[in-house]
C-alpha cells in the first residue's frame, strides 16, 4: 500500500557547479547553508561547490565552462569585462571592503611611501585589484617601486618575515593573525576604507550566454543562495558546523569560522540594511568600484556597468 502513497516522481534535479573563489570557508557561509538546508533542492537545484585558492581566476573558470556561476570580485569582473571576456554580475553578495594591509610596527612601514622597494604580499588572480589601486593612489608603480610578492593560503610567510606587507581580509587573515599571539599594537594596519580605494568584492558571476540559456534556473540559483545568506546570519553557530564539514582538516579552527562568519555578516548586511536587500547592487558603491577601477588604470574604458550586472536576476529573485 505503501507504494501506492508515493509521489509521482518530480523532474531531476539541474546540475550547477558554483565555484568558489578561495577554499571553503565561512565566506561562502550562505551557500553551504542553500545546500545543506535544502535550499537548492527546493528550487530543483543540485549545486557542487568547487573549491578555490590563491591561484584560482574565477572568471576563467565560469568563461571555460568548469563552472556555472562563480563567486568573484566586482573589481574583478570589470576588469575582464574590460579585457572582453563576456560576463556579467548576478549579485553582490558583500557591500564593503574587507581589505587591509599589515606590516609589524618593528618594520618602520608607517606610511604607505615607506612600502617602496619593500616586499608586498598579495593573492593573485581575481584577488589582486585593490593592492594595485592602493599602489597607484599612492604614487608607487605596483611593477617597479615595490616587489610584489605572491601570498599563499596561510600567513606563514608575514610571520617569517619572508613579507614586509601582508594583504589581509577583516574577516580571515587579519585574525590569523591576532590568534597567532601578534598584539593589534604591534602592527601598523591600512585601510583600503581610509585610502579611498575600497572597491567591491564577493560577486556572483556568470557567462553572459549561460545566464541567457539558463535564466530561469539563474534566478533559482541566485534566490537560494541569498536565502542561504540570511539564514547563515541568522543562525551563526550552526552554519559555523555545517562549514566546518568541508574545511581541509587541520587547516582551521571553529573560533577563527565562528570570528569570519560574524565579521561576513557585517559585510553581506551592513548596518541599517533590511533581509530583503541583501546580495543587491548599491548604485553608489557600484560607480565608485569603476571610477577607482578607472582612475587608477585597472581598466582601460569606463566600464558599461548596465551591461556588467543583469538586474533581471535579482528582480526574479524576489518574486
């Protein structure tokens, strides 16, 4: 009798790789939460999230097809839009910079002028944008007054002194560091904020044609996600465990997911921002990522951001 009760059997689920663009962390909270939650499977989703790193163009990846929608920098996407590759933003997930560079007030390094002829650590790929307008804004060529140096996963090479200036999120390596014994005192901290070249970051992307072919399954993937966020800051301590299962064992700990998780959700809902807004476009913050992407000679054009960001996926998101 049992059999007889069954549902008939639903539509298979749609395959959608999101890559994401370092290695699973409490950054990308709001999508481990739409997964493990069901969130994606209610919208007739079956997501594998791809893990990032240092090395990782995100944009390459969703351009060659090894990922659908990717979790990139909005700096980013300007500047490979700019270099013609055909992509375009579906979401911001975060409204604020997150970029900080360190170096220990023992190094002298109290003024960005003094970073000239210094070693410079910074990630490359997609992550690279806003060192480089912070360079130029302060009148040092990234290519011939500084060494740029290329920066792994973790801080070894700061606390090595192998780096005199370390890149650094709020949310990740800034703690490594505290948690490392390095008193706040003891270091000399930018401000990409107070430097006037704060420039968007975690962005979800797509190919223009995928997003064209697929624009339903798009807004699906889009919705759960942003469904995923609020319910990753909502309930903090249990999507903290749920990210904990996918971490590289060793590599972290449940202290340093639950300080990222609380430090994202700053980022992702800024104060005075309701539910309803969180993964939108900011006109404001928007033009201002592409007049620092402009300025300081990231991209060659002034970048077309209505053609940059497809609106229509946020609007069918919210219905």
């Amino acid at each position: 009798m049992a059999e007889a009760t069954k549902a008939p059997p639903s539509e298979p689920l749609k395959k959608v790789k999101i890559q994401l663009k370092w290695v699973p962390q409490a950054q990308f909270a709001g999508i481990f939460a739409a997964k493990e939650k069901g969130f994606y499977k209610e919208e007739g989703i079956d997501v594998e999230i791809v893990p990032g790193g240092p090395d990782v163009i995100i944009e390459q990846q969703v351009v060659n097809g090894a990922a659908d929608i990717g979790v990139s920098s909005f700096d980013s996407l300007l500047v490979n839009r700019d270099n013609g590759l055909p992509l375009v933003s579906l979401a911001q997930v975060t409204q604020k910079s997150s970029y900080r560079l360190l170096s220990k007030k023992a190094a002298g390094i109290d003024a960005p002028a003094k970073m000239k002829g210094k070693k410079v650590g910074t990630w490359m790929g997609s992550q690279q944008f806003q060192v480089l307008a912070f360079m130029e804004k302060n009148g040092l060529d990234p290519k011939k007054d500084i060494q740029l140096v290329k920066q792994g996963f973790t801080m070894d090479q700061f606390f090595n002194d192998q780096l005199d200036v370390a890149t650094a999120t709020i949310y990740n390596e800034y703690y490594v560091v505290l948690e490392s014994g390095v008193k706040e005192t003891d270091l000399n901290v930018f401000n990409f904020d107070d430097a006037g070249v704060a420039m968007l970051e975690d962005t979800l992307i797509a190919k223009k044609d995928w997003v064209d072919k697929n624009h339903d399954l798009a807004i699906k993937a889009v919705r759960a996600t942003l469904k995923g966020w609020k319910y990753a800051i909502e309930h903090q301590d249990e999507v903290v465990d749920m990210v904990m299962k996918s971490v590289t064992a060793g590599s972290t700990t449940k202290q340093h997911q639950t300080t990222m998780l609380k430090e994202m959700a700053k980022l992702v809902k800024p104060e005075g921002f309701k539910d309803e807004q969180i993964g939108s476009f900011v006109d404001e913050s928007v033009k201002r990522t592409a007049d620092i992407a402009l300025q300081y000679g990231l991209i060659k054009k002034p970048a077309d951001l209505s053609a940059a960001i497809d609106k229509s996926i946020l609007e069918g998101a919210a219905k």
